[in-house]
C-alpha cells in the first residue's frame, strides 16, 4: 500500500486516577474527527488512545481506598470507555499500559538505549510531584506557601533521595536543536514550537528513568551491572527498580504500532503521521520522547500538534476545583453529535478556550 495511503495518529494517554471530564476527552474528540475523515478519504487509518495506569499517584489513591492498584484501575478505565462509548469515540486500539504487550517494548527500549550508551546509574534528590513525576528546577513555582509543581500547584510535592537510573538527554542537545532547524513545522502551532526551542536554549538535563522501591509499575529489566533483571522462574527482580511512568508512557505511540514484536506492522504504521497532546506535556513529547527514540535508533513522529486547555473563568477544569463537567452529563444534553459539534465549534484546539 503506497505510504501516503496510511495514516497513523494517537492522542495522549490519560492518568486513569479518576474518572474523565470534558477537558481530559476534548482531545479525544479532536482526535477522532480526524481519524474519521482520514477514514472517509479512504486513508488506511490507525487511531490510539488509552490510559496511562502505573502512576504512583494510582498507587496512592488506591492504597488510601484499601484497594489494589489494579483493581482501581480497571474500574476507572471502565468509566473512560463508557464515556468514549457515549461519545461515539472509535479508535482503532484503546491501549492500556498494564496490556501485556507493553512490557516487552518498555524493556526493548530500555534495552536499546542502554545499549547505545545512553543509560546510567546515579543518585536523584529533588522534588517529586505525584502527578507528574521528577521535576527540574525550570518547572517549579515557589510562592508564599511553598514549592509546587508549575502544572499541579495544588499537588504537594514529595522530597526524594534515590538511586536511580537515567538517560543522557543532555547529549542529545545538538541533535535536537538540528532536528528542530531541519523540520521547522514538526511541532504546531508556532508558538508552542517556540517555547520548546526556548527551553532548549536553557540547556538540558539528564532525567530518571526509574524508581526505587516503587511496586506498582513495569519492573527494570537491567541490574546495575548490566545483567539481565529476569529471574530463573521468568519473573523480575523487583530490586533493580521500576521504569519510571513517562519513560513507560511515551512507549505507548510505538507499542500500538506494532513494536517489538510484530515488525511488520510496525514498518506500515510508525512513524505517527501526528501525536494530538496538551500543553503542559509538550516538553515530554518535543524533547524527552524524540531524544529517547534517537537512542532507540528510530524515526520521529511527522508531527506533533499541542492543543490548549479548556477553561472555566481562567480555571484549568478539574473535579477538585468544582468546575468539572461530565461528559455524560453533556451527551444527555446536547446527544453524542451535538456534544462533539460543540466542543470541536466552540472551543480552539490550538489555544485555551473558557467554556461554561
């Protein structure tokens, strides 16, 4: 099939620590729009979407309902289906980060990138946000009531001390800042484009791609000394760690093509023609997740488009804030066409829009 006949596009995968409002499917809705008129153009299309479940956020708010992680889990991705199901949202693939074949490709990734030299033990102390992970100093907010995370200020941070493992993102500076001048509309809109190279021009640190004593999580499949985490009853060595959840995440776009293990669908689908993401994780999926598939020895995705927030009198939506709208609340008003119409009329997908 000629290439320009495919197309491969995957939206974010959300924390399935809650169930979904508005806002957390806005994209979702955007995202099918476009996979149903690559459809109708007669385009072979693979669309992606799921959750993201081995957050120690997940682990937390579990723990606090005296509840398995898993069994949380399953339960809130059952209320993003639901939700999806009642606005007529058809991907081609729902993945789960708990899906079994994300593991081996979470390992062949840390796998490849240890191998190019790209992977090393040290020691991690600084602030952790639940929510996002390990924060560099560049993402904090210090105000009258203390230090907080840039895009979760009402998160409380956690202080660690770790031995942990980390990629080399500092040496890909060069390469990233190349790529950036060779494919100058890789990332749209313009603006948050620019606010990459921005960050760029500041310099890039090494970050963790793993946990200390952290249970709930894809194990580490590399010990210190190289050697392979397996045990001889084919499980894993919970001591040599667990792969951190943004490393975890971002393999998501390429285990839903295909990799490792069916390389011939992973040839016809990768790279994405476009990963449909949201602000505050841009720098995620403009540096970290380019630098880590340079290491990986492969392609880039053609595009990444970063969308705003929806507001509600300046606020970001959430359930805390008590601005949170029900998706479902919404199709009983407006049916499932009408609420997609709305949110894709009403709202900009390139900018924050406020809604009421």
């Amino acid at each position: 099939m000629p290439e320009r006949d495919r197309y491969y596009l995957t939206t974010s995968i959300a924390y399935a620590n809650n169930r979904p409002g508005l806002h957390t499917l806005f994209e979702v809705i955007g995202a099918d729009a476009i996979a149903r008129w690559h459809r109708m153009k007669g385009d072979h299309t693979r669309f992606l979407t799921g959750t993201d479940e081995y957050s120690v956020n997940i682990a937390l708010t579990a723990a606090e309902q005296g509840r398995e992680p898993k069994e949380f889990v399953d339960e809130m991705v059952g209320l993003f289906r639901a939700a999806e199901d009642a606005l007529q949202i058809s991907p081609d693939r729902f993945i789960r980060t708990t899906d079994p074949d994300h593991l081996p490709a979470v390992h062949e990734m840390i796998r490849r990138t240890y191998a190019n030299g790209d992977l090393y033990v040290g020691n991690y102390e600084g602030w952790y946000c639940p929510n996002e992970g390990f924060i560099p100093a560049s993402q904090l907010i210090e105000d009258a009531r203390g230090t907080h995370c840039a895009n979760h200020p009402t998160v409380e941070l956690q202080w660690l001390t770790e031995r942990n493992w980390f990629f080399r993102l500092s040496a890909y500076q060069e390469r990233l800042e190349r790529y950036y001048a060779e494919h100058p509309d890789w990332v749209r809109p313009e603006f948050r484009k620019n606010e990459m190279l921005g960050f760029l021009r500041g310099g890039l640190e090494d970050f963790s791609v793993s946990r200390e004593k952290a249970p709930w999580g894809i194990p580490f499949p590399i010990r210190e000394d190289g050697s392979s985490a397996r045990l001889p009853d084919g499980s894993w060595d919970r001591s040599a760690g667990t792969v951190y959840v943004w490393f975890d995440a971002l393999t998501n776009y390429i285990t839903g093509a295909g990799f490792p293990n069916d390389p011939d669908s992973f040839a016809h689908w990768w790279p994405c023609d476009v990963h449909i993401i949201g602000k505050d994780i841009n720098r995620l999926h403009t540096i970290m997740w380019p630098a880590m598939l340079m290491s990986a020895g492969l392609p880039l995705p053609r595009l990444v488009w970063v969308h705003g927030w929806l507001l509600v009198q300046g606020d970001k939506m959430s359930k805390s804030r008590g601005n949170f709208i029900d998706p479902i609340d919404v199709v009983r008003a407006l049916t499932s066409d009408g609420a997609r119409y709305v949110s894709l009329r009403e709202a900009a997908f390139d900018r924050d829009t406020d809604v009421s």
